[in-house]
C-alpha cells in the first residue's frame, strides 16, 4: 500500500450487514458473477469483523483495523496510523501521522468522497454525522437509504457523477456503504410481501441486486486510472440463527464477514 497510494485511486465499499455464508454461496452457486469476476481465485476471503454493528465497525475500519483474516496472525495491515509498538504495521503499509485513513489521505492529495446508505452516514443529526464528516465531501439522500428499493443503483449513479467532475490529475478515495443487504431488504425478492418480513432468502437477494449494478462502480472507480479497490462487510446480521435476529450481539453470523480487495485496470467494463 505505501507505494500505491499516490500513484492509484482508491475505492472503498462497504456491502453493509453482508453475511459470509450468503455471500459465499451466491459465489459458488454463479449468482453474482460481476462481483466474481473480481474476487481473487473467484471467491471471498473470510474474515473477522473488526465490530459488530455498523458504527463501530466503521470506526475501525477508518482507523485502519480492516476486517482481520480468520487464520492465527498477527497479520500485516494495509493502513495504520503510527504507533509504537505495533505489530501489525510491516513495510508495505501505508502510515498516516492523522487520527483516521481519511484524513491520512487527505494529507496525501486524496480528494475523499463518501457516498453514504445507512442511518449511521444520513447526516440528519450529530451520530449521522460523525462518520461522514470525516470526508472533504459527503453525500447522502433517502433515495441512498435502507427504506429504498434502488438504493443502490441511485448512489452508483451519484458516484458517476462525483467521479465526472473531478480534475483528471485529481487523486480520489472513494467510499460507498451500501445500504441493500440492510434490513428491510425483503423488496428485493420477487413475491416476497413486508408481512412475512426480512429472511436469508431476501438478504441473498439484497446481494444479487447489488452485484447487477455494481460493474458500473468499478467502471467509473476505474476511469481515469488504475484503481485500488476493497469490497467487504462491516458485519453479518442474524435471521434466527440459534434464536437471534439482527446484529449488535457476538454471534457467528456477525462476526464472520467476507473480504476482498483487487486492482481494477482504467477502462474497466460496465
């Protein structure tokens, strides 16, 4: 990463709410091949959550304490802030002297851009706010929101234009929270009603619909040059796992989330 930043664009997305089984087996079963395409080995590495709901997750993560993979470390991070004594900064991180990654690359020439989709990102009061106010530029909208059926077309749409208006010499970081896999997601599945409410099924749905949009964030992440990208979860949601539903709580099924991170070359492929 030291010898990247500076030289690439970086895009950072976060599939919020994600769970890694689901994840891993639309993979297997070829049902979202743009995402595929992308993964190394064409499959998600799996990972730990850095929190278990989105906020803290996302403190995390901007602190550079990506989701940590599931094998014994220490494990050598991308970002790190500088710290003495730490054990999971190597030679190829990139090292920030700012309390989080954003601002780190704003110190580097970045132009930081947050796209945002859940509640934690709508900027309608001081907790909305606090994540992305870590940004130069922020955008939120209720069409971004969980309550909406296009969510995530809507902000991809909104990053084509961001990315459009940019200087061509202008270095950007890109983060996108994608707010489909968040409940309510039961509109994605065709013949689901809202009184049967959220399931797996809808969930893996949620994720379908994210991955036929999504070659068309890659394709402007990557216009104007050779990009970094990292894909993964924030966390995974419960949908009655041994009797508990939703997230904020130490199960399995939000602390496992999947993980990756890829180049995408300029001019890749809607």
């Amino acid at each position: 990463m030291s010898r990247i930043v500076g030289s690439h664009d970086l895009l950072f997305v976060t599939l919020d709410t994600l769970r890694h089984d689901v994840a891993a087996e639309l993979a297997a079963a070829g049902r979202i091949p743009h995402l595929v395409r992308h993964l190394p080995g064409g499959v998600w590495e799996k990972r730990h959550a850095p929190g278990s709901f989105t906020y803290a997750s996302h403190q995390a993560m901007f602190a550079g304490f990506l989701p940590t993979p599931e094998a014994p470390g220490p494990h050598p991070r991308l970002f790190a802030a500088r710290f003495a004594g730490s054990e999971t900064t190597a030679d190829g991180t990139f090292v920030f002297d700012t309390p989080d990654l954003v601002s780190g690359l704003a110190g580097a020439g970045y132009r930081t851009v947050c796209i945002g989709g859940v509640g934690f990102f709508n900027k309608r009061g001081p907790l909305g706010s606090v994540l992305p106010d870590l940004f130069q530029e922020s955008h939120w909208a209720p069409a971004f929101g969980v309550a909406s059926p296009t969510s995530f077309e809507e902000q991809v749409t909104h990053a084509e234009q961001v990315v459009a208006q940019l200087p061509e010499d202008q270095r950007l970081f890109l983060f996108v929270n994608v707010a489909a896999l968040h409940q309510p997601n039961w509109f994605h599945r065709d013949g689901a009603t809202p009184d049967a409410g959220d399931s797996r099924e809808t969930h893996a749905a949620a994720l379908e619909y994210v991955d036929r949009h999504i070659g068309r964030l890659f394709a402007a992440a990557s216009s104007r040059r050779r990009c970094f990208a990292i894909v993964c979860s924030d966390h995974g949601t419960a949908y009655g796992d041994d009797g508990y539903t939703g997230h904020r709580i130490g199960h399995e099924a939000v602390w496992t989330v999947p993980y990756a991170h890829f180049f995408l070359e300029p001019g890749a492929t809607r």
